[in-house]
C-alpha cells in the first residue's frame, strides 16, 4: 500500500508539473500592436502566465515557428512545455482544447476577426483552425 501511496502521490506531482508548463504562454507581437495587448489580457484573466516579447520582425518568427503564411494573424504564441503555437486572437477555450491533445501543432484565428479576444465582442461564431487548416473551434 505504501508503494501505491507513493506511485500515486509521484503521478500527482507531475501532472502538477505538466499542467502549469501549460498554462505559461511566451507571446510575440509588434511593439505597435493594441489589440495583442487585448488578447494577451483575456488569456491572463483565463488564469494563463503570460511573457510577452515585442519584435518589428514578425515575419521572421512565423517562419522559424513554422506558422502557415494563410493562416497569419498579428500576433504568435508559443505554449511553454508543448512547444504548440497561437497564432492570432484564439480564445482560451480553443486553446484549452488544444492543450488537451499533444498531436495538434498549433491553432489560428486567421486575420483579424472583429468577434474574437482582443478586437471585439465574442459572438459564438469565431472559428478558428488547426495548422492543417482544418476547423478546429467555434467559440
């Protein structure tokens, strides 16, 4: 029973560990940028830790991160611990959907949408997509 005890309270720990690498999120913007400023906002209120890097050479990041030029948004994000991306206005439910399955690579909100964190209101009709670009979320 002691050993159990231990494996439990090891496996406990460690998704602890996991869990809060997850939840910490480096974000590259321009230094011009308002609505980044937004978005990172409503990931921080979505209890997210978030490390932001102002750069004029957004361009260069999306190609070393490896974002789809399609699917291009004004800001990118890199989940701590996952190595996935953000690219753009994602709400944090889609990224919660997106931490809960390692296989996606990353998740856009191509653009600029008006109804999405950061620009506007949330309607429930942003869609965002994976890398693939396939839909991913409506939120």
């Amino acid at each position: 029973m002691n050993k159990w005890l231990i494996s439990a309270a090891t496996v406990l720990a460690m998704s602890s560990v996991v869990y809060a690498g997850n939840k910490e999120i480096t974000v590259f913007q321009d230094p011009n940028c308002g609505c980044c400023d937004g978005w990172n906002q409503h990931m921080h209120d979505a209890g997210f830790k978030i490390k932001s890097i102002k750069t004029a050479n957004m361009t260069a990041v999306k190609e070393k991160l490896g974002v789809p030029l399609e699917l291009a948004s004004c800001h990118t994000a890199v989940v701590e611990g996952t190595g996935q991306i953000i690219e753009g206005h994602v709400p944090s439910a889609a990224v919660h959907k997106m931490l809960a399955n390692a296989s996606v690579k990353g998740v856009s909100a191509p653009g600029m949408p008006a109804n999405s964190p950061g620009m506007g209101p949330m309607d429930g009709s942003l869609i965002t997509v994976d890398f693939d670009g396939q839909p991913f979320s409506k939120n």
